[in-house]
C-alpha cells in the first residue's frame, strides 16, 4: 500500500477511535459541571470508562465471530462507529441533573467505544506490514490525540458561544463520519488463519502469555503496566474542572489549554518514538517515566500560585503533556514487543485494558480522594507520589532476565 494511502487509513481511524473516549473524559465532566453537578458525582461518573479496562473479555468474540457485511474486522469496526455517532447524540438530550438517565448511555459509548478499538487495532496489526507496524502505530496515536480537539476544544467553546448543549453534543457525534467513511475506504486485511473455535479464541492468547514468561512474571509484568501512569492518569481525571474551579472560563479551557496540551502531547510522542530507538524500551521507560512524574508538579504550582494567567496555564499544560506524550511512547513499544501476532487483537486488548485500569477503577472516587485531602494542592502531591510504584515496578523488571526480552527491541 502507498504511504499516503497508509498516512489517510491511521489518520481516521486514529481520529475515529478516540473521539467517543475524549467525549466521555473531556466533555461529559464539565456539561456535568455547568449545570452544578457536584464534584464527587463527576468523579463517580468516570466509573462507566469501565468497558475500556475489560474490553479483553469479549476481546475473543471478535476473532471468532463477523457481521454479514464488509468483512471480519471492517464490519464490526462500521456497527461500532454508527453505534458511537449515534450514543453521542443522544447523550445531549439528557437531563445531567438526572444522573440515572445519563449513566446508562454513558456505558453504552464506552462499550460501544471500546468494542471499535478491539476491531481498529486488529485491523490494523493484520493489513500492516511488520516493517510498517511502528510508523502506522505513531500516525494513529497521534490521530488519536487530535480528536480530543472536537470534545475537548470545539464544544466548548461553541457551547460558551451560545449554542445550545444539545447541539454541542450533536456536533461533536457528527464527526465520528470520519471514521465511517474511512471504513468504506480501507480494504479488508487478507485473514491467512483459519478461524478458530470460541474456545480458542478465548483460551489460547492467554495461554501463551502466560506459557512464555511464566505466571511470577506474569503478575509482575501487568502490575507494572497498571502502576506505571497512575499518578498522571489520576493528576489529569478532573484536569477540566480543576481549570474551571481555580477561575478559567470553558473558551479558555477549550482554545488555550486544551490545544497547548494536545500539541505538547503529540510532540512528545513524536519525539519520544525518536529517542526510544536511541536509548532503547528500557531506559526510555525509566528517563520518560520520571519526567512524567515530575511533570505532575506544574499544577502544584498553578494551584499554588495567585495569578492565573492564561500564559501560565498554557505553559503548565503543555509541560505536563509532553512528559505524558513521552511516557506513552515507551509504553506502547514496552506493550507492542509483548504482544505475539498471533494473537494480537485480545492480548493487545489485554494489556491496553490493564493500562487504563486505574482510571477507570480509581477514578470514580477521585473526587472523594480530592475532597479528603483538602484541596487541589495536596491532591496534586498526592498524585506526585502514585507515580513511585511503577518505578520500583520497572526496577524489578529490568533485573528479571525473563522481562528483558524488549530491552533490545
């Protein structure tokens, strides 16, 4: 395939596959907000992301099962993108004072969401070359990045222009035809494996994991993937109503410091793929990891300090997600030489799903955890601190021969 076909194919799939999570994480929080939806509601509310953590369950469904249309992976991946532009909409006709009402589609985008990246990263570790896997990865996590632009900076500041909150959501959902058109676009990847029994889609993934590096490794290996962005993930769970409590407006939010926090992260991804081939998957997670950590202190300091300044909240941003760019980029080649092709659509669900573990898990109640320590200064040391685990984690791995196996890759 020509790379600019290839460019196109990441691109929008990239873009397609992170929209409904950006709506979820970026602007379901502050439509809750501005209709005075307390904290510890909003915090409650990140629980639906759940279906992001266990998408590896029906992960396996995927390979064995197909829709009468398109393909094994292009059909599951259209059912999932029509499911989404639709979920989006419809979640602006709620009313988000009734949170019963709002949780139950909430859930269905982030099934429906998770569902579409199980057939997005299938497709795409089966139609790429080996050769292509790593320059097809960074397009598509970069497009990924650039969706946040729709919920988390268009909505908000079409919102603050005067349109109605219905329309916002709608607006938002309609761009998910990006993906839908791409999908009519790709080709189907040629599936040169029989299809397997529900059995052994379900069983022989993990089976291999765990035959290849053993069952103590096997726990060390995912408590590390679990621990090692937990003090940024929990730093940036409430980053919107942070910015929104401490006396910004939602276009400052949306224009300055959600685009400043994009194009940092997408440079640090960029640059980060650069310097791993360089310093190699090990010492990247260690330099990029401790960056990542430090980077949590730029909001002490603009929670701290009493001038709030556009600049300032700019420059805060901007540091912190180009260390979070960074780290993401060790990660996804430290989980990409984990995972065996054969397998690649459930143990790459598997492992992917452990990463964004303690959002969703810890994320519920991180408006309590920020209530019980008294204010966003002493939340953010908190967080400062989460970081410490992984750490250790990385150490013990890089002494363990058996997880040393990416060291060189």
């Amino acid at each position: 395939m020509k790379r600019d076909n290839l460019i196109i194919i990441c691109i929008l799939l990239g873009f397609s596959s992170g929209l409904p999570l950006y709506v979820l994480a970026n602007l379901m929080p502050v439509w809750l907000k501005t209709y005075g939806v307390n904290i510890k509601s909003i915090g409650l509310m990140t629980t639906v992301m759940l279906p992001y953590a266990w998408k590896f369950v029906w992960a396996p469904l995927l390979d064995k099962f197909h829709m009468p249309f398109l393909g094994k992976r292009r059909g599951w991946i259209l059912v999932t993108q029509i499911l989404c532009l639709f979920l989006i909409g419809f979640l602006g006709q709620k009313d988000p004072n009734n949170i019963s009402s709002v949780v139950p589609l909430c859930v269905a985008l982030a099934f429906a969401s998770a569902t579409q990246d199980i057939a997005i990263d299938a497709y795409r570790r089966e139609f790429f070359a080996d050769e292509k896997q790593a320059s097809a990865m960074a397009i598509f996590l970069n497009a990924y990045k650039l969706a946040s632009l729709v919920p988390g900076s268009l909505a908000l500041i079409l919102a603050d222009k005067g349109y109605s909150w219905q329309q916002v959501w709608w607006i938002s959902g309609i761009f998910m035809l990006l993906g839908i058109c791409a999908t009519f676009y790709i080709k189907e990847p040629i599936h040169n494996y029989k299809t397997p029994s529900l059995k052994e889609a379900i069983v022989e993934p993990f089976k291999e994991f765990f035959e290849r590096l053993g069952v103590k490794n096997v726990i060390l290996v995912l408590s590390f993937i679990c621990l090692y962005k937990l003090g940024d993930m929990l730093a940036t769970n409430l980053a919107s109503v942070f910015y929104l409590e401490i006396g910004y407006t939602k276009t400052q939010i949306g224009l300055v410091a959600k685009q400043a926090g994009l194009w940092a992260s997408v440079a640090g991804g960029i640059l980060g793929a650069i310097y791993m081939s360089k310093l190699g998957i090990y010492k990247s997670l260690w330099v990029f990891g401790i960056l990542q950590a430090a980077a949590i202190l730029g909001f002490i300091w603009l929670a701290y300090i009493p001038e709030k300044t556009i600049f300032i909240l700019a420059i805060t941003i901007a540091g912190e997600a180009f260390a979070v760019g960074l780290g993401s980029a060790a990660m996804g080649g430290y989980l990409a030489t984990l995972t065996n092709r054969q397998y690649s659509a459930t143990q790459f669900a598997l492992f992917s799903s452990l990463a964004a573990l303690p959002r969703t898990l810890l994320g519920g109640w991180v408006g309590y955890i920020q209530e019980y320590t008294q204010g966003w200064l002493n939340f953010f040391v908190l967080c400062t601190f989460l970081a410490i685990p992984g750490m250790i984690l990385l150490y013990i791995i890089g002494k363990n021969p058996r997880t040393m196996t990416h060291k060189n890759i």
